[in-house]
C-alpha cells in the first residue's frame, strides 16, 4: 500500500516531527531511545537502532513530547507517557527499523490537527 492510499484511510491527520522517544518494555529496565517520526491520537511512528527494536506484538511503554499549537502561533510542549503494542516492523536498513505502535488508550487531543504554521513547524524538524 502507497503512503497515499494509507494517508486516505486515516481518521485524522498525523503530527510529522524528529524528536526523541524512549521505551522500554518495563520503566523499570533499561530504556531506548528512537527518533519520532509521526505521531496521531492513537499511533506513533519512529525509528530505532536495529539491535535496540522492540518486536511484531510486544507491549512496550513509551515516553515523548508532543508540541502542542496555540491559535497565535506559540506552542508548549506536553509530556506524555503511553503503553501500548508493536504493531509493524519495517527494516530500513541493516541498522535502522521503523517502528508503529498502537497506544491502548488514544491520546486526549490529536497532535496532527492544529492551526498550520509552517515556520514554527519547521523549526521542529
């Protein structure tokens, strides 16, 4: 399926950002690090070193900011803590795998559906 197939089948817009996430299986363990890649109410996408990846159907807790827009351009960042599961690994390369990860509870706000401001935007990426 192309990106733009899938882009049609989404109930909601997604937030594209490159942020850190960190996740673990237990927060009590030891956490690893991805880079956020996008991000709605009830999925995330990142990226991940290969031999740090969680796999297909495990259930990971995970941490990360999102921005969160006001009217006039300003946002704040909000922190968030989620659980959820695994639910496709894709290989990039050798080293790299992309990361979809379903959240058991959405979040209270979609992050993909604020005022657009390009500018601001960009200065995330």
């Amino acid at each position: 399926m192309d990106s733009g197939t899938r882009q049609q089948r989404r109930a909601e817009q997604r937030l594209s950002y490159n942020w850190p996430i960190w996740f673990a299986e237990d927060f009590n363990g030891i956490l690893s690090q991805g880079q956020m890649a996008d991000l709605s109410s009830r999925n995330a996408a990142f990226t991940c070193y290969a031999d740090q990846c969680p796999f297909e159907g495990q259930h990971i807790t995970a941490r990360f900011s999102v921005p969160r827009y006001d009217a006039d351009g300003s946002f704040d960042l909000e922190n968030v803590i989620v659980d959820g599961n695994i639910l496709r690994v894709d290989n990039i390369n050798p080293f790299m795998k992309k990361i979809v990860l379903q959240f058991n509870e959405p979040l209270g706000f979609r992050p993909g559906e604020t005022e657009d401001v390009p500018a601001q935007k960009a200065a995330l990426v």
